[in-house]
C-alpha cells in the first residue's frame, strides 16, 4: 500500500485551511484558553474508526473524510475524566468522540483502493497520544460537536511519570508561573539566553492548578477610570431641557 501525501489538488477540497508545511509555533496558553468553549481532561481509548497496518510494520489510525464537503477527520474514543471548563455548563464526564483535523484514509484511485493522507496545518503533527494515555484538551463547539483547536497546543499529554501529574504549557507572560518559573524566566532574560527569544515560557504545572488558572485567564478586565462621563449613556428628556436652558442663558448674556 503506498501513503499518498495531500498536494495540491487538495486546496480544492480544503478552502479553509492550508496544507501542512513548517510546524507553526504553537498558541499560549492564555490564547488557547480564551478560544476555548470547553476544556477537560481525558483518557483516550483508541481510534473510533480503526487502525492499518503498514508493510513496515507502522500502524496508522484512519480517519474518515465528508463526502458533503471533503472534509477529513480521525475520530478518536476519549472518557472525559474531569471538566476544567465549560461556556454551556453542560459537560460531564464519560465517553465521547473527539475529531482531530486531518488524517489518513481509504480511496479508490484508478480502481485501486488506496491509503492517502490529508495533512491540515497545525493539526497533523499533533495526534492524540496512545490509547491508556490521559490527555488534556481544548474544545470549540461547531454544530453540536467538540472539536479540538487546531493547535499542537490544544492536545497536551499528561505527564504521570515524575510525581503528582502534570502538563507542559506555554505562557505567554510570566504572570500565571510559580515563583520558580518566574525567576528561571527572569535568569534566561538577564543572561540572553538564546531560549529566552522564543516566543513564551514554558512550566510544568500540576493538574490541580489548572482549573484556578483557568478561571484568571477567563476574567473579562473592567474600566477602572473613575470619569464618571467615560462611558456615554443615551440623555433623557430632563437632560435635554437643561442642555437648552443652558444654551439659552449663554445666548442672553
């Protein structure tokens, strides 16, 4: 069986994205979270619709493409161990379905069943880990259904090997860090580091912070000026009468 690679004729099918080429730097965690409609963590339990076998020994899960729109998605079974954060207030734990952007599936091509490739910038170079592996994820909702952003940055494995467990995020400020995190940010920085030119910081940080961390980045900031006219507000009919009066006397003299 030969992988064909998406190329160009897949534009067609594909108007809204672009094909994968150089690995895009991945979102913050701060961006990614304020894109969120729903965040939760979860275990993943295999692909939802099989996997292939290559003739040198790789196995592949397959996705499953749109006939309506030529769309591809690999399905992937996930249970949702804990939800993080929610706009509708509706998530709850238990199995679901995630689709990842992009993936690998079967085409009659010259009457020859064949396995090709569809490969979405920002998607592809981030599958969701092994099945057994927990996993977090940050979900849009698009017509009644969760898909992750399509950001290396919105699938994060967890990390269970070095104590409590934990995931590798990237701030974009050193706001949200520990006081550890702040300073080995504060030491690259002081010493030019050539790692303190790439965009953001990274930290591990446990499970049990996120949901509070979470919640900062969500907070909507308020006007803090103490003008009381800032803000305009639509003049009654009381208003309007003083307004004249005022004009009036200024005209008399």
């Amino acid at each position: 069986m030969n992988v064909h690679v998406l190329s160009r004729a897949a534009c067609l099918l594909l108007p809204c994205v672009a094909v994968a080429a150089a690995r895009p730097t991945s979102l913050s965690f701060e961006a990614t979270v304020q894109m969120s409609d729903r965040i939760v963590i979860g275990t993943v339990q295999g692909s939802g619709a099989g996997s292939v076998r290559l003739p040198g020994g790789g196995e592949i899960a397959l996705g499953i493409k749109d006939t309506s729109t030529g769309l591809v998605f690999t399905p992937y079974h996930v249970r949702i161990s804990e939800c993080l954060f929610d706009k509708d207030g509706t998530c709850s734990t238990g199995d679901t379905e995630v689709l990842i952007p992009g993936g690998t599936v079967y085409e009659t091509i010259d009457g020859q069943q064949r396995l090709r490739t569809w490969e979405v910038a920002g998607a592809a170079g981030a599958p969701l880990p092994p099945a057994g592996d927990d996993v977090l994820l940050f979900l849009n909702k698009r017509n009644d259904r969760y898909l992750p952003i399509n950001d290396s940055a919105a699938r994060i494995r967890v990390d269970r090997s070095h104590g409590p467990a934990s995931v590798a995020l990237r701030f974009a400020s050193p706001r949200l860090l520990t006081g550890a995190g702040s300073e080995s940010a504060r030491a690259r920085v002081d010493t030019r580091q050539p790692a303190a030119a790439r965009p953001g910081i990274i930290e591990s940080v446990r499970l049990d912070r996120l949901k509070e961390m979470i919640a900062t980045v969500r907070q909507v900031p308020r006007p803090t000026s103490g003008m009381r006219d800032a803000n305009p507000r639509r003049a009654d009919a009381g208003d309007a009468h003083a307004v004249r009066h005022r004009r009036s006397r200024v005209r008399a003299g």
